[in-house]
C-alpha cells in the first residue's frame, strides 16, 4: 500500500467544491438531466411490489431480470451471442476493474494498455502492484504493429485494457481497421483483454462502432459496461460481459469483495428499463452534450494560442489537448486554479509518468455560458505561462 497515493483528481475536485471555480476537472454527467422523478417513481414501485426482497441480500451474480435485460440489450445493439448467464452485474464498472486486477494480476505481471489510458484504472491495478506497459496509440487506436512487437518482447503479460469508444482521457475512438487487426493479433496470441466501454452510446456524429466482445470468437473479450453514463451514476450499478472460465472467477472474487451489488438499485434499475426508456434518456442527453462540446470547441479555436493543439471528439465528455514540450500542465492548474478553472493534468494518466505537456478537458458537467468563460480564462492562463516557459512557441493572440 505504500506506493499507493491520492488520486490526483479527487484531490483537485476538493478545491472545485468553491462555487465559483468552473470545473473541467471531473468526468460528471450533467446532474440537471437525471431522471428524477422516474427513479422516484420506480424506487416506490419496486417496494410496494417486490417488498421485503428489494430490501435482502441477494445472488453474486445479480438480478436475473437485471442480467436477461442488459444482455437484450446488448444484442439489439449489434452484439452477438450475450446471455444473463454471461452478466455479472457490479458495484459500476469501476468494480469490474478492481475485480480484474484480483482476477488476472499478480505482483510483477504485465499489464498492457493504452498511452494515455484511464486514471482511475490505473489507481485500480495498481494495488496489485503490475508492471504497467503504455502501447502508443494513434487516431485510430492502439498501434497494432507496436502491440505486436511488444507481446513478442515481453514476458508474463496477463490482460490488455483498451477503452475503443471515445477514450477517457483522449476522447479518440478506434477504427473498425484497428478493431479487426487488434482482434486477429489477441486471437493469435490468446492473452485475454478488458474492453472498457462507458462512452459508447454518447455519440453524437458518425456511426456506432462494434464492440470488440462483439468480434470475440474465442472468449478472450471481458466488457466492462455501466449505466453511470447512460442514466447516472450515483446508483453504482454497472455489468461485466465474460466467458467461461473467466466468469465463474469474477462471480468468485466479487463474493470476497461485497457479496452482491445492491439489490435496492437493481431492482429499481431494472423497472426503470420496464417502465421508461434508456433510449429516450440518451436522446435527451445527446444534443445537450453535442452543444456543450461545441461550445467549448468553438471557444478553443477563437481563443486558444497557436502552441496548443486539441482533439476533436465525436462523442463522450472529453478534449484533450496538448501543449508544447516544455509546458508542465501541474504547474498551468496551480495558476489556473488562482483564476478559478480548473482541467486535470494529463500526466496522471500516463501509469509510467512522463508526457506532463497534457491536459483533459470535460465538457459534459458544466452550462454553455461558463463553459465559454471557463475558456476564456483558461486560454489567459495558458498564454501567459507560454510567454513565460517557452518564449520561441507563437503565443498567438
Ligand atoms: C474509462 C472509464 N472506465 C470506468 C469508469 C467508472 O465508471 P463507473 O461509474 O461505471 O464505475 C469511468 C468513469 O469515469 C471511466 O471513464
């Protein structure tokens, strides 16, 4: 435990907790569009119907009905083959992350992952105290020649964890190329892989991308799914997606870690899915979140100096932007924060340090107008600091 430290993220959103700070920092759906009075509704429903069983304890696995209809679902959504016996329903998918590390990791095995890759499954692993490999990515995902390269050179890899949708922190999403050639490379070689996949219904341009468990011919895909992005995520329910023999050993280490995931939510989950719609909740969502990212998009270009580039995402909650070399983003937030915005440094999703010239914006959490704001400031406060570290980049006004 003694590697382990604070989240760098949860230490800032201490300070973002100030009203007057515009936070970029955290990865929150916008509060505003929670469907309020619909869970009121289901939660009242679920314990005059269900009872004392709402309130008991209930299967690892979870819900039944739960599990039939996520795997409906998923299989309307393209996916192929999902059965509730496949589901394990978890405390959101940050658990199945956990649950992975317990699963696959023991001290010194390798992980492979994306270059950047998401912090909180960083935090995650760690406590199982892997060795982290970054494979570098491009716009269209993982490198596959890289991966290849690297699985050859490396000994005791155990799991390889890649976000395909709208990644957090990049925001990129992979090609179906990429997707193919990842799958061929992984069956070759059969080393299982967490797909890790929050993001994927918040497109709001493009087509839907198939999953890469919907390509698995071979068991190796375990996906991590959740309503935290769909719905919202203080219920904390999220599934898992796996074969055998990896599903009896998730179903094994979740019972050591909570017995089951609240049976209360789940069973309120689920009459929401009966009574309401997913879908239509999504498609509220949607151009709110499209506006937003505009917004902060439109903004970047008008104000933004030359030296900072950004991504255009086509979907999820967050830019990325990178700035020149010699810019440490720590140090941009401390005087950021003094201006009242604030972003996370991108080097903490780098799990071997480095790359501190990066920085992820969220988009999702906050209204147009501060959105704007927030910007405007930030993009001052980036000026100056470029002026300041590095002189020779066109600070352009
Ligand atoms: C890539 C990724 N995985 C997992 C999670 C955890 O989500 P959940 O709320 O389902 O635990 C997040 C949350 O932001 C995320 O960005």
């Amino acid at each position: 435990m003694q590697d382990l430290r604070a989240s760098e993220i949860r230490e800032i959103l201490k300070l973002t907790q100030d009203p007057e700070v515009i936070s970029f920092a955290g990865g929150l759906p916008a509060q505003e569009l929670f469907p309020v009075q619909q869970m009121i509704e289901a939660g009242i429903k679920v314990l005059e119907t269900e009872k004392g069983k709402a309130l008991q304890y209930s299967t690892t696995e979870g819900y039944y009905k739960l599990r039939t209809a996520i795997a409906e679902r998923m299989n309307n959504q393209g996916a192929t083959n999902v059965t509730a016996e496949k589901i394990l329903i978890t405390s959101g998918s940050q658990q199945g992350l956990d649950l992975t590390g317990k699963v696959f990791l023991d001290e010194g095995d390798v992980i492979l992952c994306e270059s950047p890759t998401y912090l909180g499954a960083i935090n995650a692993f760690k406590a199982y105290r892997p060795r982290f490999r970054e494979v570098p990515t491009d716009e269209e995902g993982m490198i596959i020649p890289e991966l290849e390269r690297m699985l050859a050179e490396i000994e005791n890899v155990k799991v390889i964890y890649v976000i395909p949708d709208f990644q957090n922190p990049s925001g990129r999403t992979w090609s179906m190329a990429r997707r193919r050639a990842f799958m061929e490379l992984v069956n070759r070689v059969q080393v299982p892989v967490v797909e890790d996949a929050p993001y994927t219904e918040l497109r709001f341009e493009g087509e839907a991308m198939p999953s890469l468990k919907s390509m698995d011919t071979d068991g190796l895909v375990i996906y991590l799914g959740t309503f935290s992005k769909i719905l919202f995520p203080g219920v904390r329910i999220g599934w898992l997606v796996a074969d055998q023999p990896f599903y009896e050993k998730f179903v094994l280490v979740k019972q050591g870690a909570d017995l089951h995931t609240s049976t209360l939510s789940q069973r309120q989950i689920w009459t929401f899915m009966q009574e309401y719609s997913i879908e239509e909740n999504v498609a509220r969502m949607l151009p709110v979140y499209r506006s937003r990212r505009d917004v902060m998009l439109e903004t970047m270009e008008r104000v933004f100096p030359e030296g900072a580039s950004y991504s255009r995402p086509h979907g999820g909650l967050f830019f990325w932007v990178i700035l020149p070399k010699e810019c440490n983003s720590r140090e941009l937030l401390r005087r950021s924060i003094e201006r009242k915005v604030a972003f996370v440094p991108g080097g903490s999703f780098f799990p071997n340090g480095g790359n501190e010239n990066t920085m992820r914006l969220n988009f999702s959490a906050m209204p147009e107008e501060k959105i704007k704001v927030g910007i405007e400031r930030l993009a001052i406060v980036i000026k100056e600091f470029l002026a300041e570290c590095c002189p020779q980049a066109r600070s352009g006004v």
